[in-house]
C-alpha cells in the first residue's frame, strides 16, 4: 500500500482492487480519501446470515428479509415516459415472489443467470394480494456458501456512480475485510486508559474495529457500537473541558466584589415584583463567577418570558457599581430596541446612562453615542452587530452580554470580548432556545450553564388547540370574540424556503380570505413578512403595538423579539409545516399580558406520525425544556437551533437524543480526568494524551473549540 508511516494515512486508490479511477469516485462521491477514512465509514445496517424465512412468511407490508431460493425468469418492460423496469420472477417452496428493478437495467441483465438459487435481501410490499420486492440485493449461494461461517454482514451506503464503478456495498466489505485482516493493533492504538475500560468493562479500540464491520453475533455488534460511542463522545468532553480550563488561567478579567448603591437602589425600589427562586439563583451564580479574577463564561438558559433581561440588567448594575461598561447585542433591530425600551423604564430615573445603537441611528446621533461610549458617560449600550463595528470603543468594558446567542458566529462574538485592551469582560450568553441539558453539555461544554426553569407567577398558561380545515368557522367566529374585548391576534404563515414567491402568494390569499370576514373599516389588518424593507416592517409593527391594528398576518419573522402584551391568540397556519422549537417560539409572542392566551394551530387532515406528534407535544406541555426533549429525540441534533455553528457535532454513531447513558459516563470521566490532571501529564493518561493532540491536528474544528 505504499510506504506512509501508518496504514490509516494510505490515500485511497492504493488499496488493491480500488486504483486511481475508483479512488476517484470514491473521494467525489463519499469525501473518502484514506484507508483510515475508508474503516471509519461504519455499516449502516447488517444482514442476519443466520435468519431465513420463506415467501410464506411475508404477511405484513414493509417486512426486510432474506429469502433462500430460484430466480425463474426475468425481463425488461417498458412503463410510461419511455423508462425501463426489470421484472423478474423468484421462487421458494412456499411461493412465489416478484423483483422490481428500476434502475442500472443493463447492468442487472448481464449478471443475472435464470436458473440459479440465490440469496435475496429486501423490503417486501404486498398490494392487491401479490408480493413484491423493489431493488432486492442478490448473492448467489454458489458464491456465498464457502463464506457461511460469518452471522452478519455489514450494508454500506453507496451511490449510484460508486455501483456503476464497481464499488457497491459488496465491493466495500471486500476491500474493508482485506484491510483489517493486514493490521494489527500496533496500527490501531488503544485511546483509553486501562482503567477507564476495566470500570466499563469496553472492548478495546481495536477489536471495536473489527467488530463493528465484522460480528459474529448480536453481542459483539453491541460491544463495538457502544465502544465508538462513548469514544466520540468521550474526547470532545476532554477538549471541552480542557478549553475551559485554558480559559479560566489565560483569560483574567476585573473581579466585581461590590454590590453597590446601583444594585441596590434597583433591587429595593425599582422592581415591582419578586424575582422567581430560579432567577435569585442565577444571580447568585452570575455574581459568585463575577467576583473572580478568572473570565466569566457562562450561557443563560431561559424559556419565553423566563425573565433573562432583568437578569442582565442585574447583571450590568453590579458592572456600574463597580466602574466598568456593560454591552447587551441582540440580532435584530426589532429585539434590541425592545431591550432597549424595557430596560430604560425598569430603571426609571436612577442615575444610570444606557444608550441604543443599530445600524439604523446615524450622523451626529451615532457620534454622541460613540465619544460618552468612549469617555466611559455611558453605563450601558444595548445594540445589534454594529456594536462590534471598530469605530466603538469603550473606555471601560467589563461585561459583554450576547443574546440569542446562537444567531452570531464565534468571530462576531470574539470581536466582542476584544473591546477591551487590558483585560477580557465577563461574558454572558443568552438563548430563549431551551436547549436539552445533554445538548447543552455536549454543544457548552467549555461553558458553565444557568437555566431559568420556572416561569413568573401570575402568568397564566396559554391554551394550546389543534384544528383542522373544518374547524375554520368556529375559529373566525372566535377571532371576533376576542377582537370584541379588545384583544389582539397574530396569524402566522410558514416559510417555504425555496420559494419566496410562494410564501409571499400564500401570506396574501390569507390576507384576502381574512379580509372577506374582517372587512375595512371596521377592522384594519397589518402584513409583515420578510421582503418588506426594514422601515416598513417596523411601521406596520408599531400600527399593531399601538392597537391601531387587531390583527397581524406575518411569516415567521415575528418569531423572536415581538412584545405585544394585548395580542391573545396565536394562528398557526400549515402548523405540519413548521419544527417544535419555531412553533414553541411563535407561542411565547403571546400570554405577555394578565389575559388569558390561546394557540390555535391549524392544519389538514393528512399529516405524517412526526407531524401528529409535534402537535400532540404542543397541545400537552408549555415546558420549553420538555419541547426541546421531545425535538431531539424527533429530529436528531442536527436542526436545534445553534448546533450548526459548532461543527464538532458530526457523530457517526452517537445519536444525543437516545445515548444518555453512555454520553453521562463519557463526561462523568472525562471530568474527573481533567480535574485531576488538567494537561495529562500522568503516565496512565498517555494514550489520552497522545490521541487528543491527533485529533487536534486532524480535525479544524477539535482546534478551535478554545
């Protein structure tokens, strides 16, 4: 294979069997381009060698099997749009049984010998009280018989180049099999300590290897997808935890041991209500972390109206009372004008200088701002990203606060923390994403996090409905129910990614259909959506503020940042169309105010199981914890808001949403490592080490983790 230090650094088309022409396919088509990439794309499932059934046996639509018995005859049909299909007829004797192919017809045609006993491994259908099975994968028992000691074989994913070049699934096996059979465990180095696998009673990385491509029987399967589980997940906790503590030695910030006349003043006679036991917590948190000369790094976990804002004000007056400048950034305009406004009247009169900058406050406005930002007049400055532009600088930045956290890149927020030449500001981060706490971990792990997990008393819980397109009179004739007591509503439309037309044809055939029974002038409507210029959209949101509109037909653009305490009833339209967490944020926009709140999500009858049970969810629980629960294990990581900016989330086998256990014994461990030996320097800790510092090299994304 070439003379490369270690076997897994051979590039791809060394391999014999595979080439240059192969290898090239495959780097295209799979982004495999070494011998250690080529074992580390696992199988995504297996065939049971040892089970057989009989045509007999197929009674349920959808049942995958293997069969043992002859092809009898096939031939090639011509369907409708001119395309081909193979048809062929297969027997056992209990039956018979019908293959499908549809496509690489020509190819099937030379290989396939009528006559012969085969293998056949497939998804059956029955319609109509015939059996059928779409693309079955065949193997001859001539072929298979001198290898029938092994019990499972491994299915690879393929594509249809990579079966055109000879490279299907079988080719794979092959190639992989040939592979391990020349390595030893010098080539593949344990990573683990022997303790740590002693205690879990794992198998060892290598024989993980050979198992996951090769077991023998259920069990061995088990032991090697669980020993690559926790090994995935066990080496971003250690550099997790190793970037946390970099940070607390490298990054110094001012210690804030004063709680002084700013807090107090506030705490004893500007707040108008008794903060929730979840909120003192936090803040005790916050100002235990603030009173250290180590950075604060610390993400707040809120659900709609948790109350993170007074938190952060809190947070600021302790900055003041202390001598140092305080930033709140925002995403949007809309949100950071809304912090803005809440926080100025929260303070009332007290000597507190708090400013709003966004890209919108220009000329002679924006230079008054800046020179108090520079001259340390302004205590506080609440902004969108233009708070990170050059021309702002502070005189005496000490706590930096970014909100909705996950909609900023890591350089955007970096450039944040630059704004002060002499030390690193506390840094707060805050989502009103509930993220699941293994989620949390997994994604934070270089954070402490604070959640705020119970809602302000007296907020009564909004009603959640589902109902469909019959439905439609009794929720019109209620919208005018509410209107009549003077609330307010929003009716909201999806957004359908590819096609800004079609979102902009369906937003206004629900504008006019509301107009035939909510005419002008006894009713005015406003229209929000994302083609409207920013000018725009803020004027049609403060008609709706200023009640001088009942009702709000938007796209999703209302989603974050929208405070309208007399808007009662959220409409969610096409609600199958929309993820748990956006439809648990649409909620939150209303139940801002002491009226009762309801949530109406409408849709059709045909709705897919995810669908009924999204909605199922939102109908059972208000719990922004609970709904991020429930979209995990629905959706998988993938679309949480904020993991896409990670880029350390690309587990092969780990699935966050089911492998708790071993995710929590893969932490648990790797805590206790690090706190004992924070740069492993110990010698049972060298195979850690000596992978960590790999992995390091190897992967951008391990490096930048710090």
């Amino acid at each position: 294979m070439g003379n490369y230090n270690n076997i897994l650094d051979t590039p791809i088309e060394y391999v014999k069997g595979i080439g240059p022409s192969k290898g090239e396919t495959i780097r295209k088509e799979l982004n495999i381009h070494t011998v250690g990439d080529l074992i580390h794309s696992y199988p995504f499932r297996y065939i049971d060698r040892t089970m057989f059934y009989t045509i007999a046996d197929i009674r349920t639509d959808g049942d995958t099997i293997q069969l043992k018995g002859k092809l009898m005859s096939y031939e090639k049909i011509k369907g409708k749009n001119n395309r081909y299909r193979l048809q062929g007829l297969f027997k056992d004797e209990t039956g018979t049984l019908e293959l499908v192919w549809f496509q690489q017809i020509n190819w099937l045609e030379k290989i396939l010998h009528i006559g012969q006993e085969y293998i056949v491994y497939g998804r059956a259908t029955i319609f109509n009280g015939k059996k059928s099975m779409a693309h079955p994968e065949m193997e001859l028992i001539s072929e298979v018989n001198t290898n029938l000691t092994k019990s499972f074989d491994p299915i690879y994913s393929s594509t249809e180049k990579m079966d055109a070049k000879g490279l299907d699934s079988k080719a794979r096996r092959k190639f992989i099999k040939a592979i391990l059979s020349t390595m030893t465990e010098a080539d593949y180095p344990e990573t683990l300590p022997d303790y740590v696998m002693q205690k879990l009673r794992i198998c060892s990385r290598f024989q993980a290897l050979q198992w996951i491509h090769f077991p023998l029987n259920e069990d061995q399967k088990q032991l090697a997808i669980n020993r690559i589980k926790f090994e995935e997940f066990f080496y971003l906790q250690v550099l997790l935890l190793q970037s946390k503590m970099y940070r607390k030695h490298k990054y110094k910030s001012e210690p804030f041991p004063i709680i002084g006349a700013s807090f107090n003043t506030f705490y004893h006679q500007n707040m108008t209500f008794e903060l929730t036991s979840a909120q003192k917590r936090v803040i005790r948190e916050i100002r235990v972390d603030m009173g250290k000369t180590a950075q604060m790094n610390r993400l707040l976990q809120g659900d709609v109206g948790s109350g993170k804002t007074i938190v952060a004000l809190l947070s600021m007056l302790i900055a003041k009372d202390n001598g140092f400048q305080s930033c709140l950034m925002a995403p949007t305009e809309i949100l950071a004008q809304q912090h803005y406004e809440s926080i100025t009247t929260a303070l009332g009169d007290m000597d507190v200088r708090v400013s709003l900058l966004t890209g919108s406050i220009k000329g002679k406005a924006r230079e008054l701002i800046l020179n108090e930002l520079a001259d340390g007049t302004l205590d506080i400055i609440i902004g969108t990203h233009a708070l990170i532009e050059d021309t702002v600088v502070f005189k005496h930045l000490g706590l930096a606060i970014v909100d909705e956290q996950h909609r900023f890149g890591v350089a955007q927020r970096a450039s944040l923390w630059k704004k002060n030449d002499d030390f690193t500001p506390h840094i707060l981060v805050m989502t009103a994403t509930p993220i699941p706490r293994t989620l949390a971990m997994t994604l934070y792990g270089d954070l402490d996090v604070s959640i705020i997990d119970e809602l302000p008393p007296g907020r009564k819980e909004i009603k959640t409905i589902h109902q469909y397109e019959k439905d439609r009179p009794e929720v019109i004739k209620f919208m005018r129910n509410e209107i009549a007591k003077g609330r307010q509503i929003y009716v909201v439309y999806p957004l359908i990614e590819e096609s800004e037309k079609l979102d902009l044809q369906n937003l206004q055939e629900g504008y006019e259909y509301l107009l035939q029974y909510f005419p002008m002038p006894d009713y005015q409507i406003s229209v929000i959506h994302g083609k409207l210029k920013a000018k725009d959209k803020d004027w049609e949101m403060q008609r709706f503020v200023k009640k001088a509109t009942q009702i709000m037909v938007a796209t999703t653009v209302i989603e974050v940042g929208v405070n309208v305490p007399n808007a009662s009833v959220m409409i969610i339209e096409n609600t199958e169309r929309f993820g748990l967490s956006q439809l648990h944020q649409l909620r939150g926009r209303v139940g801002r105010g002491a009226e009762q709140s309801y949530c109406i999500l409408m849709t059709g009858y045909k709705l897919s199981k995810e669908a009924r049970e999204r909605i199922a969810t939102m109908v059972r629980t208000n719990n922004g914890f609970e709904i991020a629960e429930a979209d995990l294990k629905l959706r998988g990581p993938g679309d949480i808001q904020g993991t896409q900016q990670s880029g350390i989330m690309d587990f092969k086998l780990l699935n966050i949403g089911q492998d708790r256990a071993i995710m929590d014994a893969a932490r648990n461990i790797a805590i206790r490592i690090i706190e004992n030996d924070p740069k492993l320097e110990k010698d049972i800790h060298k195979n850690i080490k000596r992978h960590t510092i790999e992995l390091s090299k190897k992967n951008r994304d391990w490096a930048r983790i710090s």
